[in-house]
C-alpha cells in the first residue's frame, strides 16, 4: 500500500488583516549580502547583518544559554527585526510578543505569566499513523428515529454514506454519532472527507475538484484532487501543538491522543512545575521514537526594562533550559533603574544578564529611508499617494516621528474618500496633521496649557 501523508488543516480560519509589521517577510539577505530594500525592511543594514548572524547561530545549534537585546530610539524597527529572525527561522517557527508591562498581572503570578509565554513560543509536530476512510461522498442517506425523551422530534440514528476515490468505491453504514457529525460539519454530496476507522472524528478536506460544474466566486471549502487508491487506507494525520497547549492538556488530565482526535477544552488556570516536567518527558520520548519533532520559536519581550529583578532571575534560569525558545528583547531605555532595586544600570538590565546577552543596535533613519518606509507601508495598506503627500508624510517623519507619519496614512485615506479623490494628496495629510497630534506636538499642548491640566 503506498504511503499517503496529509497535513490537517484547522477550520477556524483568521480574518486576515493589515497590522504595523505585516509587510515584514525576513531580513532581506541575499547570497549572505543585506540588499538595502528587501523583504519589507529599508535600511538599518548593520543591524540586519546582525540579526542574520544570530539566525546561522541558532541553526547551527550555537546559541544556547544566549538572549537577544535590540535596543534603539523609538520607531527604528526593534519589534521588526524580532519578526524578522522568526521568518528566517522558517514559516512554521511560532512568534510569541508579550510587553514587559504585562507581567504585573492580577491573575497569575509573574513567573507563571513568563512561563505561559515561553512554552507558546515552542512548537511540537506530532504525527501519527491512522487507518481511515477517505473519498469522495456520492450519496448520504440518514435513519431517523424518535426522540427518547421528545417523541414528536425525530433524531439521526445513522446514516448509510458511499465513498468513492478515483480507483475504489465503498458504501459505509455509521453509527449515531457519526451521523450527527456528518450534520454538524454540513457534509454534502461532492464533498471529500475522512473518517477515523477507530474512533469515528471526520474530516473535511474539502471539495472535489471534478465534482461540480458550477463554480462560485466565493467558496467556503478549498477545491482538491480527488484521491486515488483504496477508499480504506493508512494515512499519516499532523498535528502541531505548542508545549503550552500539551501543559494545560496534562493539567485537564486528558490525554494527548484524545485531544489529537477530538480537540480539547481547558480551564486557565496556574500549572504545576511536576505537570510541566511529565509533558516535558512525554515530548522527548515522543521526539526520540520518530513520531514529534519540536520546532523552537522565538518568545519577544518588548519594553524589557519593565521586567523586574524577579522576571530577570527566572530568564537567567529559562535561557539554560532544554526546551527553551529563542529569547529577544527590546528595549528604548538609556541608563535606568532595575526595577525592584536601587541600582542603576544599561537599558534598566541588571548588568550580569546584560552580560549573557547578544546586543544589537539600530538607529534613526534618514530621510530618504523614511520615505522608501512610507511608500511600503502606503503600498501595503493599498493606499495611493501623490508625490507631494509623500513628502509631507517625509517631512513629518524627520521633524517628529516615522511612527507618528505612519499612522497618518489611514486618516489621511479616508478624508481623501470623502473629498471624492482615490490619491492621498498634500492636503489631506496636512488637514489630519491638524486632527492628530504626535508625542512632540503633546508635549508642547502640555506646557501651554500646564495651569489647566490636573496634576
């Protein structure tokens, strides 16, 4: 029988949106040269070649026991290049983004909170061998019954479904429970699916490619090939987890093929080190016998010098674990205090983890860098810009801030809709220029006014 591997694809689909880093792809190297524009970055070159660095470390496995310091003035692309190393690690790598602010919750300690945030941004694929019915539905036929407690209402009781592949066809009688499944998921004639001999879990993979002649500018299920072979086959199921997510299975006390097979519910709630330490055993064994792989991600703590002494303790310790992922910080602070100390010190970093850590720099980007910025970011948001807008937009970045210019294009959009023009012109940024104010502007509002402001 020839081997036949799928990926399951997840239902719950994300709407997909425009966010402020979107457009990054990588970091824009090519044959070991940073190009100058490529994959969504514009200048800050030495500091590209720097995080290209840290990506060969870590795949070669060199890394261990190290963290990442971004530090630079506001709005000089720190958040990007963390995004930038995660997609040179490889699509699949997760990306985890807390602040440093956020670990001063009122729900779960602070530890903990670092802990969660760790073992999300460390993946595990999981495969595993399953006999299924896969095929194409010809026909579904229900059997109805009456209710047991309701005998006006009629309930499915089973079904008769026929499958048929481009080389087999099979007529399949099924239980209840698969009949309501059948009902819940929508499955209709044309439809492709599979169905877990042991347990019954169905899946749609999607519609039949030759199934329908009437095609639909909208379709809800993806359109593949019919498959070829016997209806009744071995097919290897994969399915990625994240360690967070095998760490609150273990606390529910369900098992991981049951959550593979029927998905899983849990309750937020504090986790035992020992829940943690039996998942992590179960990962490793999984990995040896061929049947995991983990994939590392890179956990992204914005506004580091919020951590406190406490939070910089537990990441010493985290950076030396096994099943650690890659740890970058940023940071905009000069010289400033530890938090939970007196003492102070680069960044607000207590300087012996300062010590362990790989920093990188960025600067202030010029102004034709801001610009070549603009005309991504407008390009990306699908907004049109004349030539003097963007050199309005130019301008305000230099005089205030690239961040400040950015979020000016959305505004600016809209007004040039209601003008009845589809280009963003100069006076549509200068007549929202007039509506927002940017940090410097807040300031100069602040002094004016400081006798009125409450204190």
């Amino acid at each position: 029988m020839p081997e036949v591997r799928i990926e399951e694809i997840s239902p719950h689909r994300r709407l997909e949106r425009v966010g402020l880093h979107s457009h990054i792809k990588g970091l824009g190297v090519r044959d070991g040269r940073v190009e100058f524009i490529a994959d969504g970055f514009v200048g800050q070159v030495e500091a590209r070649e720097a995080a290209y660095y840290v990506v060969k470390l870590i795949k070669e496995g060199k890394f261990g026991g190290k963290a990442v310091l971004i530090v630079g003035p506001p709005g000089t692309g720190k958040t990007a290049l963390a995004i930038g190393i995660a997609r040179e690690l490889g699509p699949d790598t997760p990306f985890v983004q807390i602040s440093g602010a956020e670990i001063y919750s009122l729900e779960v300690k602070k530890t903990e909170f670092l802990m969660r945030a760790l073992r999300r941004a460390i993946g595990v694929r999981i495969r595993e061998w399953r006999k299924v019915y896969e095929g194409v539905v010809k026909s579904i036929e229900y059997r109805y019954g009456r209710h047991p407690y309701n005998p006006y209402i009629q309930i499915p009781v089973g079904a008769t479904i026929r499958l048929k592949t481009r080389d087999d066809e099979k007529t399949l009688r099924v239980p209840e429970e698969v009949a309501v499944q059948l009902i819940e998921l929508g499955v209709e004639e044309g439809d492709i699916i599979m169905i877990d001999a042991e347990t019954g879990r169905i899946v749609v993979v999607g519609r039949a490619e030759e199934e329908s002649s009437e095609r639909y500018d909208v379709s809800v299920k993806r359109r593949v090939e019919i498959p070829k072979g016997p209806v009744f086959k071995e097919k290897e199921i994969v399915r990625f987890f994240t360690l967070h997510d095998l760490d609150m299975l273990q606390a529910s006390q369900q098992g991981l093929i049951t959550a593979m097979l029927f998905g899983f519910v849990v309750e937020e709630r504090e986790i035992p080190s020992d829940v943690r330490g039996r998942v992590d055993e179960q990962v490793k064994k999984l990995v040896e016998e061929g049947r995991a792989e983990l994939v590392p991600g890179v956990l992204f703590i914005d506004d580091a010098h919020m951590l406190d002494i406490e939070a910089w303790a537990f990441l010493s310790r985290a950076m030396e674990s096994d099943l650690s992922p890659i740890i970058v910080l940023a940071t905009n602070r000069g010289m400033a205090k530890v938090r939970g100390t007196d003492e102070i010190a680069p960044h607000g970093i207590p300087l012996d983890v300062l010590d362990r850590l790989i920093i990188i720099r960025t600067r202030p980007y010029t102004e034709q860098e801001a610009k070549e910025i603009i005309k991504i970011r407008a390009k990306e948001e699908k907004i049109s810009l004349t030539e003097d807008a963007l050199d309005a937009l130019t301008k305000i970045a230099i005089e205030h801030s690239l961040r400040h210019a950015i979020q000016l294009l959305a505004p600016a959009q809209i007004r040039a809709k209601e003008m009845g023009r589809t280009n963003v012109t100069k006076e549509d940024v200068e007549y929202v220029k007039k509506l927002f104010l940017s940090v410097r502007e807040s300031v100069e509002y602040i002094k004016k006014y400081e006798n009125l402001l409450l204190r």
